[in-house]
C-alpha cells in the first residue's frame, strides 16, 4: 500500500490560520449568548474538532503506523480519523466577527453563491451575515450565514475553493468521535455528515488544552462538502430543552435545496 499520502498530511497549519477560524467560531457562539452549557462552551469546543479546525498535526509513530492507516478514510473532501478523545486548544488572537447585509455580503465574497430555498420548520428563509472583522485576502474571505429558531442554530460557512483552502484541507485530518461519520449525496457531491461533537467539561484559556469526548447529543452535527467551487461547512446546535431538536435528514434537505 502506498502510504506516502500520511506523510504529506503532516504539514504544520499556518498559526493565523488557525487563530482567526477559532475566533469566528467562539464569536458565532458566545458563551454568554447561552446559559446551557452544550450550546456555549461546549458547542464552540466541539465546532473547534470539526469542519475547518482540525488544528493539531497529525504525527506518525512507526509501530503505529499499520493502525493509523486503517483509523484514517477518506470522506468526500475530509480525511477524518475516528477516536474516542481529543485534546482541543485555543489559540491567541481570537477576535471579533462583524455582521453585514445580504448585499455587502455578495460584494465582499465576490463569488457567486446561492441560499438554501428551504429550511427545516420554525427557521425564517432570511439569514443573518457576517465576516470576519480583520482585512484577509479576497481568495481567503469566508463567509458566514446563520439560521436561528427555538428549536437550535444553524450556521453555513462558505468558503472558496482556491488553491490556498484546497491544500489547507489536504493537510488536515479531521478528528471525529467513533461511528459518527457517513457519507451523503449533496446534489451528486459527495459530503461527510457528522453526528455529535466533542463534549467537555470547562472551555480552554488562550495556549492550554483540555480533553474532550465524542457527544451524540441529538440536534447537533455538522455536513461538509465542495460545490460549484465552494466549500460549504454547516453545522447546528439545540437550544436549551428544545422538544424539537435538528434531524440530519432535515440538514441534509436543506443542504440539496442550494440551487
């Protein structure tokens, strides 16, 4: 077997890389924002594993190396790795998102992109938008686009399939909970649906880590896949005692509904 792709996915993330996704998550959920505890720290510790955050570097350790080829796979754009903990860190240098209109949204992104037409029930069709508050370059411009309700948040980050992001992806390795993971049909795209994410008990403070484990906790996951020359990374959360909590199958329709 030609294993020279775990090497290549050994390369070290650039630092600001890594700092201004964690600030665009843990600003999308403030802890303030949210008494329960899965949906403040817990939720924005857990987004930190998923989607674009897979920060820590992969190391190989050559006894290892037989299991570490049979823990990794590929699912569409993601190479993930099932286990059942993780060390989660956050990076200096967090800052703030600004929120903006759909218009100056469209004018910032520069690329054309396309909103759901349907969203699961007692979500509006009208998002809010932000970006992030310091200047990056047009070919590394995310955007981000949130749903709210009683029943939980869904967030879409789009990025652009650029060179920069693609490689970005290639030399991350996505840590995920045992079983959590399949793969779905987005409009004939191959996409990685996640269950769950990583769960824990306090919120790390700038350069410390802390150990999370993998929660099933119904209404929260994430769906990640390339479209059109984008990237699309949802994921949602429940709000507290919600009776109504998010369902993949809705997540997945309103994923198809992008034109």
């Amino acid at each position: 077997m030609n294993d020279q792709f775990l090497h290549d996915l050994r390369k070290e993330p650039r630092q600001e890389f890594s700092s201004v996704l964690f600030s665009e998550i843990n600003a999308r959920f403030p802890a303030s924002q949210n008494n329960h505890h899965f949906a403040g720290n817990r939720w924005a510790i857990g987004i930190v594993n998923l989607v674009l955050l897979a920060t820590l570097t992969f190391v190989l350790v050559p006894p290892a190396k037989a299991l570490a080829i049979e823990l990794l796979r590929k699912v569409g754009i993601l190479t993930v790795e099932e286990q059942d903990s993780s060390l989660v860190s956050h990076g200096a240098g967090a800052s703030e998102r600004i929120s903006i209109s759909e218009p100056e949204a469209r004018e910032l992104f520069q690329i054309p992109f396309n909103l759901p037409t349907w969203v699961p029930e007692e979500f509006s069709l009208e998002p809010q938008f932000s970006r992030h508050n310091q200047p990056v370059d047009v070919a590394e411009q995310v955007l981000h686009i949130q749903w709210k309700s009683d029943r939980g948040y869904i967030d879409m980050t789009i990025i652009p399939y650029s060179e920069k992001w693609k490689t970005r992806y290639e030399n991350h390795i996505e840590k995920v909970g045992p079983g959590s993971v399949e793969e779905a049909d987005i409009n004939g795209y191959p996409a990685a649906l996640i269950s769950g994410g990583w769960y824990s008990e306090s919120f790390p403070a700038d350069g410390d880590e802390v150990t999370s484990t993998w929660s099933f906790e119904p209404g929260r996951g994430s769906l990640i896949w390339a479209q059109d020359e984008l990237i699309y990374v949802m994921y949602w959360s429940p709000t507290p005692d919600t009776q109504l909590p998010l369902q993949n199958d809705e997540m997945v329709r309103m994923a198809e509904s992008i034109p």
